[in-house]
C-alpha cells in the first residue's frame, strides 16, 4: 500500500492554512455577490436566491472547515507571487471602474453586478500559476463566463438578468469551493492509496 502524502485534519483546525483562510475571501465576496444582487430579482427569486445561498453556505463550511481531509504539503511560491496578487487587483478594479462606465453609457447600469462577476472571475486566472492553484482557474473562468452571459442579456433581453447573473456568480463561487475541499477529503485519499 502506497502511502498518500500529506496531513489528515479538518479545516477548522488549520485556519493558518491559506487553503482554509484563503477561502473564507471568497465565501465573503460570495456572499457580497448574492446579498448585493438578489433585491434586483423580481418575484420570489430574492427569497429564492437567500435560500440558495444558506445551502450553498452550509455545504462551504461542512466541506471546508468540518470533513476531515488530507493537506498535502504546499508548493513554494515564487517570489514575484505577492506582485501578481497585487496586480490581479489593480486590473480588476480598472476593469470594473471601466466596465462600469461602458454599461452606464449603455443605460445598463442595472447589470453591473455581471461586470463585477467577470472581472472578478478574470482577476483570479494569473493566481492559478503564481500559486499553484488549479482552483482558480476554475472560478475564473466560471465566473467570466456568468458575467459575459449577464451583460449579454441584460444588453439584448432585461436588466434583470445582470443581476441575477452576479447570484449565480456567488453561489457558483461556493460551490467550487466547496467542490474542491470535497475532492480532498481524508476517505476518498485513503481509498485511492489503498488502490495504488
């Protein structure tokens, strides 16, 4: 039997762990996301989205913080890392700045919420290679695609659907997360060196 590398623990035992910490920023603008956006909904669909967004929450820390799984040892990250955080920051609040005043110009104010979710997703990308993080590129390029398909709606059909957009942007964000903690828990680590 080959041995998984690697520390069996829960998330809530590791919060020093920037795959513990690092996600409860996500879970936050997650969060942001859902709250900021879901009063544009009509109908039911505000209560709809809160509801959605409690399940969501709750799979985020009974997978992040709860399940036991298997940590391996992080990759060091290069030393242009912190400059590649910084500027995946400064270029999505240029990107939402601009994206912003494009759909004002447009009188679309009321989808801004899916320009946010793309530039959002679109600051993630450079993170997957400066920290060795696969995950990133997954809520990237997820949530580039929710953003791109709000404003394309709201352009062509209701502004409404910037909005909704943004909802489906945070609970797909928790779902990734949670997905991905998931995927690392301690028995199905065990099965797969068992296999080996």
């Amino acid at each position: 039997m080959t041995e998984v590398a690697g520390t069996v623990s829960r998330g809530g035992a590791r919060m020093h762990d920037p795959r513990v910490w690092g996600t409860t920023i996500g879970a936050v603008g997650a969060t942001v996301f859902v709250h900021a956006n879901r009063g544009l909904l009509d109908g039911a669909w505000p209560t709809v989205a809160a509801v959605a967004w409690v399940l969501a929450l709750a799979a985020y820390v009974w997978t992040v913080f709860v399940v036991p799984r298997r940590f391996a040892a992080p990759e060091p990250v290069g030393p242009l890392a912190g400059l590649v955080y910084l500027g995946g920051i400064v270029f999505m609040l240029v990107g939402i700045f601009l994206g912003r005043k494009l759909l004002a110009a447009q009188g679309l104010e009321g989808a801004e919420g899916a320009v946010i979710a793309f530039f959002v997703g679109a600051h993630f990308l450079p993170y997957a290679r400066a920290f060795h993080a696969p995950l990133f590129t997954t809520i990237g390029v997820t949530l580039m695609a929710i953003g791109a398909a709000g404003v394309v709606l709201a352009a062509v059909w209701s502004v409404t659907a910037g909005a909704a957009a943004a909802v489906v942007a945070g609970l797909a964000m928790l779902a990734i997360i949670s997905a991905d903690a998931w995927r690392t828990r301690a028995a199905v680590a065990q099965r797969e060196s068992a296999a080996a």
